[in-house]
C-alpha cells in the first residue's frame, strides 16, 4: 500500500528564510511522488514530481525536492521563503500505474510566512 | 490551453436530495480522476475514469458514482446527501492513466444542510 507521512501541520518561517517541509512515504514499487500547493478556496497546483529521473528535482516557484530512497524521503525546500508562499502543501504518492492515476496524499503542511 | 473546469463552484443542498457535479479536462487529456477534500478526513479519492470506462474506485459508499463522456468530460453524482458529504471536490485531469501529474481544477464547493 501507498502512503506519504507530512511530519508537522503547521510550519512558520519569516520571510528571507528556508523553507522545509517534510515527506516520508511509504511503497512497496519504486514510488511516483509530487508535491501540489493550495492556496484559499483554490484546487491544487503541481510544484513538482520525481519519476526517477534524477534525485534532485527543481520545480516552480523556486522550490526544489530530494529522493532519498534510504530515508524514504522527499523533503520539500525554498532557500528563501517569500509572502506569496504562504499556502497549505500537499505531497502525494502514486505506485506508478497499477492503480491508474490514483494518488495518495499527506495530511497537509500549513506554511505562514512571517514578514 | 484551458484548465480544468469545474461546474458549479458552489452549492448548496438539503439532506436527501442528489447532486450531480461537472468537470471539463484540459483539452486532449483523458483520464478524469475526482478527490473529496474535508479538513478531517483530508484528500481522498473517489474515482478515476479513463476513455468512459472507471479505471479505479475508493471507498466510499455506492451513493458515489460518475461517469465519463466521449469528449472526456466526466460528471460525479452523489445520492441521498448527507451532512457528511459537506466538502470540496476536486477533479484532475492527466494525459493518460498512470503515474503521471494531475492537473486539478478549482473545485466544487458542496454544503448540505
């Protein structure tokens, strides 16, 4: 079974600083994994995926995300957190397509940003 | 390229009734996947339909169900609402089935009362 764990609901940083969010997942394939943004009353925007290309993946926004296969992990990271950043995140896991497109989601990490 | 549209963005229903919501993929895309989003339960999925033929199915109760059309465009229904089914669904649209990234819309806000 699939599973992603979001370690913190809620993170604050001030403004300028870095930005780590926590994913650890759980796949018995090698996993698909994403992170999605979502900000107030909207849908969910993709940041960016790891599909086993390569183990440091550059998304939007200037955020970035390491596959650690012996940590089974997928940290999510911003070297300096901006106002506009402020969003809940979201980081899923897909198996790779046994069951379709189905993807299974954290709990969410709430981020402010403090000026 | 237009995104994923959802129809209506707000409603409002009464215990018992049925609803039924509507999604517009992103055009050449075929696969149509449905999530329900409530601050307890979190981001679930319902269902995923590629080419009109349901792909895969969550676990919710059979007063769930969905379609999809020729043109992709696919409908969710939910009968016999209940307070419960108060949340934000959520449909994504990908190319094709599989892992690949989903494309969300801005969902459909459902109250019920």
């Amino acid at each position: 079974a699939q599973s992603v764990t979001q370690l913190g609901s809620h993170v604050s940083v001030s403004e300028g600083a870095l930005v780590l969010l926590r994913c650890n997942y759980s796949s018995s394939v090698p996993p698909y994994l994403f992170w999605y943004v979502q900000y107030p009353n909207q849908g969910l925007q993709l940041l960016l995926k790891y599909t086993s290309a390569a183990t440091l993946v550059k998304g939007i926004n200037g955020f970035e995300a390491e596959f650690k296969k012996s940590e089974t992990s997928f940290h999510l990271t911003k070297p300096s957190a901006h106002m506009s950043d402020a969003a809940e995140y979201f980081c899923a896991v897909s198996d790779g397509g046994s069951t379709g497109n189905q993807f299974y989601f954290g709990t969410g990490t709430s981020l402010t940003v403090i000026p | 390229k237009a995104g994923v549209t959802q129809t209506p963005r707000y409603l409002i229903k009464t215990r018992g009734q049925q609803v039924t919501l509507s999604c517009s993929p992103i055009s050449g895309h075929r696969s149509v996947s449905w999530y329900q989003q409530t601050p307890g339960q979190g981001l679930q999925f319902l269902f995923e339909y590629f080419s009109e033929t349901q792909r895969n199915k969550g676990n919710f109760p059979g007063r769930f169900s969905g379609r999809q059309f020729s043109n992709s465009r696919s409908e969710m229904n939910v009968s016999t609402l209940e307070l419960g089914d108060s949340a934000l669904y959520l449909c994504a649209s990908s190319p094709r089935t599989g892992p690949y990234e989903a494309f969300f819309g801005q969902g459909t806000r459902l109250t019920v009362v």
